[in-house]
C-alpha cells in the first residue's frame, strides 16, 4: 500500500490544524465545566445537639443524598470535593416531635460548606425516630495496644487501667448488646520499661450512645523475660474402672518465658498437667497426650518434655 507523502508546508498545516482542534476542544470544556450544575452526592449524617433525657434510635439510614449546586469542575470531582464528609443535623427539636424537617436545617448545613457550594436538596428530605427512656450501664473496659518490646521484654502483669468501667448510656436495646468498651489502640514501639499514660476511648458507633469517661489512665507492667524450667508431675484423669495405671513417666519438664519480677513465683504448683485415660479407652490412643490444665499467667509456653506419655495398666484378675 502505498504512502501518502506529505510536503513540509502540508504537514505544518496538518499540526497547526490539530492544535487549533486541541484548544477549540479544550476551550469548550473549560467553559463547560464552568457553568453551574446541580449534581448528587451521598455523604454520612452527623447527629448534633442530642436530647439528654431521651434514648432514640434512627428508623433510617445513616447516609443521606445531597443536592449540590456547583461547578462541572466540582460535579467532575464530586467524591473528592464535598467538604465537610459529613452533615451536622440538629436534634433539639426532637425535644417537641419525633421527626426531623431537613429543609428547615438546610441553611445550617450550608454554613459548613465551601462558599462555591451550595445544597438545594436532600433526600430522604424527613429524617424520623423511635423514643425511649434513656438508661446506664457500666461495663467493663477493653484496651487495645500494638505495642513492640525490644529483645526479651514484655507486659508482666495484668494491665491497670483507671477508671476500670465506663459508664454507657442510650437505648436498652442497645446497650444489651455491649459486654465492654474498647480503647483506642496504644502503638508503641522499642519499649523496656512500665508504661503509664492516658488513651481514648473509641467514639460511639451510633449517635444515640453516649459515654462517660472519654479518656482513662492506663498502667502497662513491663519486664525482661528469662526461661525457666519446672517438673511437675501429671495426674491421671477418668480412672474409674483400674486400680492401678503407671504413667512413664509421671512427670514432664515444662519450660516457660517468665518475668524477672515473677521468677520465684513460677514453680511446681503453678501448673497443673493431665493425662485423660479415655484417650486409650475410647479412641484406642497408644500414647496418652499431656494436657496443660493449668498455667500461670503472663508466661509464654516454650515447650514441654514429653509430650506424649507411654501408660502400663494393671488389671484386676
């Protein structure tokens, strides 16, 4: 197929008429995207001004769609642009009635608006609750921690944390659903010493739950860990029907991580280890599987020797 051949001043024609093409183009959406247009954006509702005598649950979503007045520029961008996230609704007058007239709020709402936007519309445009007596619970509180030791350190001890309860107040409903209160996640990192410091207590789900307090002290007990290795002896469990059984052997070596603070603390009767006869019994085991049944706290399981139990059974003539 042969080449079309174009002359030096053609072929400067040709570029000079794609550029003019270019910005005509370009020209075009600039102005277009300019105008004003009313788009769509879906954001989350923030509940404000919560009456304090009454617990309520929303009978809708927690999200609501906006009509926004603005530029091409931002209907092209509109999940990035729309600031705030969210929109703050006013619940005073839910002091007086059960529902919610967003038009009403609209100029609120615009006031938290960039200037260059403009909400002329929301949808669902009535937001409607259901009412009941406000009441407390105290639960107990979790605490979350990501926390990094250097070599051979770690929490020693049950964490201490002041207050230990938080009050929860809302719905009953609601608040049979809580059993505890979680933290803010605690990250610390290339940590050998006690920790004592205050951290926050993770934010309400729904607006409807309060708490009291926000922040509580917490007191993290840290320490070098060294190993330690105890005998204890294994008791024999579901022996009803033998006299005698011989375990071999009757005892095993459990070594452990244990704090320095603790050390002497860790011994024989910190540990309880069992061997269950039913193993043989019932699932025809050739070697019983030793079982930790009791183990001290804040102490790592490096291993235990040995793990399986050979077992002679003397049975009555």
């Amino acid at each position: 197929m042969p080449f079309v051949k174009f002359s030096p001043i053609e072929r400067r024609r040709i570029s000079l008429f794609f550029v003019c093409l270019a910005f005509a183009v370009g020209a075009w959406m600039f102005f277009a995207l300019s105008n004003s247009y009313v788009y769509q954006v879906q954001t989350l509702v923030r509940f404000v001004n919560i009456p304090e005598n009454k617990a309520f649950t929303s009978l809708q979503s927690d999200t609501v769609n906006l009509q926004v007045e603005g530029t091409g520029w931002q209907l092209l961008f509109s999940k990035l642009r729309i600031k705030p996230q969210s929109v703050d609704v006013n619940l005073g007058i839910l002091k007086k009635q059960s529902f919610i007239d967003l038009s009403d709020q609209l100029s609120g709402i615009n006031r938290k608006f960039q200037s260059n936007q403009k909400v002329i519309g929301i949808y669902p445009d009535t937001l409607y609750f259901d009412f009941s007596s406000r009441v407390f619970k105290k639960i107990p509180i979790r605490v979350n921690t990501d926390i990094r030791f250097q070599s051979h350190y770690g929490i020693s001890d049950k964490i201490k944390v002041s207050p230990a309860f938080v009050t929860v107040s809302g719905p009953q409903n609601e608040l049979d659903k809580l059993e505890y209160w979680s933290t803010d996640t605690l990250e610390l990192k290339n940590i050998n010493s006690n920790i004592n410091t205050k951290i926050l207590l993770q934010n309400p789900l729904k607006a409807n739950i309060s708490i009291y307090p926000r922040v509580v002290d917490i007191e993290i007990f840290v320490d070098e860990f060294t190993e330690k290795l105890v005998e204890v002896p294994v008791k024999l469990i579901n022996n009803n029907e033998f006299r005698n059984v011989k375990l071999l052997p009757d005892k095993v070596k459990i070594t452990v991580l244990t704090a320095l603070g603790n050390y002497n603390e860790v011994e024989r009767g910190s540990f309880e280890v069992t061997a269950d006869i039913d193993k043989w019994k019932l699932k025809g085991y050739k070697q019983l599987p030793v079982i930790i049944s009791k183990f001290p706290d804040y102490c790592e399981l490096v291993k235990i020797e040995p793990q399986n139990l050979d077992f002679i059974i003397q049975i009555d003539d």
